[in-house]
C-alpha cells in the first residue's frame, strides 16, 4: 500500500499531521477506515504514530482493501477536542480518494476508542460501522448510537481503563434498541487492539463483510 501525508494548520490549535494508505491500483470505490490513536501517540511524527494499531500494521507492510486515514492528535489535545478538525480530514479523504462514502467505519484504540465513541455520538450519520477499543463514553448520549452496528472490544485485565468503561456504553446502546456487541479478552490487560485487530475478524467487519461478532 501507498502511504501520503497531508498537514493541516487550524487556529489555536497548529499543525496536525494526518497519513493516509491506500491500495497501489485501484479499480473502484473501497471503503474507508478513520483510525483514531491512543494518548502516546500525540504529537507530528511518523514513527510515534506506528507505534501502536492500525498504522504499525500498515507501515509493517499490511494490505488492506480500503482507504485507512489516520491522524495524528496534537500535543496537548485529546480527540473529543477535534471534532471540527476531524470533520474537515474525512471531507477530504472522500474528495480526495475514491471512497465509497456510505461505508466510511470509525475505529481506535484507548484515548482513540473514548474519541470513537464520542464522534459517532457527535456524528452518528457519518459513520458506516463503529469500532471502540478500551475506551468509553456518555452512555447517556447512546440514543444517538442505535442505528450504528458496533463492536466493541475489551482486556478483562485492563487496569488503565477498566471493561466497565465498555460494558457502560455497549448495555446503554442496546437498551436504546442499538446493535452493539462487546468482545472481552481474559486475561489481556490495557492492549486489547493487537487481539482485537490481529486476531478476530474486526478488520474485514469494518470493511463491510457479514462476520459473526462474538
């Protein structure tokens, strides 16, 4: 896959950087993934982005049959703080590469899964599938989740942010009539991606395949 990086400058806030792959040859319009980093990831450096998910995968070599747009959060900031620069970076990505719009997933991991949730929660029309990674959110804002199908997922293990964070908001969703399922790791501590991504059937769920959340 390609990688490009594209930097914006926005008001108070500085340079963000974001870094977006994408298939060598494309033939049509693929999906679009917006991947969503966790608190030591901060900052406007590639290395310090690879270090964790989606864009370590990626730079490791992955293939993924998708457009996968990954911004980097400033120093300073946390996403909940980003949603009108978030909001201008998927414009783009949909002017700018040949993504089929109505399936445009949401995903990231630690502060990045607390910023999916709250995103979705601020944009529920945008996003396609929804992926939230120990993170957590205001479950008293779930009515706004109900028409995304969501899964979640969760170290049984996690001391830095605890599964009650994820059982919270998935039991909130469902009780609002939504479609959201918790996937929980025994055992697995505060890195719950690298099984969630690597191991299950996330990746291909968010690319719009009909797999067995579980």
């Amino acid at each position: 896959m390609k990688c490009e990086r594209k930097d914006y400058t926005f008001d108070k806030i500085g340079t963000m950087g974001v870094w977006v792959w994408s298939p060598e040859s494309i033939s049509e319009p693929l999906p679009c993934i917006l991947f969503l980093h966790g608190a030591g990831e901060r900052g406007l450096d590639f290395d310090t982005l690879c270090v964790q998910g989606l864009p370590k995968y990626l730079a490791a070599g992955r293939e993924i049959p998708a457009v996968v747009v990954c911004p980097q959060c400033p120093e300073g900031y946390v996403w909940d703080n980003l949603v009108f620069q978030l909001d201008q970076i998927v414009a783009d990505a949909l002017n700018d590469y040949p993504v089929d719009s109505s399936r445009v997933s949401l995903t990231g991991l630690s502060m990045g899964g607390f910023g999916a949730w709250s995103y979705a929660i601020t944009r529920p029309r945008r996003f396609f599938r929804l992926a939230p990674i120990c993170g957590g959110g205001m479950n008293w804002r779930a009515s706004a989740l109900k028409s995304i199908p969501i899964w979640a997922f969760h170290g049984q293990a996690d001391d830095d942010v605890p599964r009650v964070y994820s059982e919270v908001m998935v039991d909130a969703v469902n009780e609002q009539g939504g479609d959201a399922v918790l996937t929980q790791f025994p055992g697995v501590g505060h890195n719950s991606w690298d099984p969630a991504y690597l191991t299950t059937d996330l990746i291909p769920w968010l690319l719009g395949e009909d797999v067995e959340r579980k």
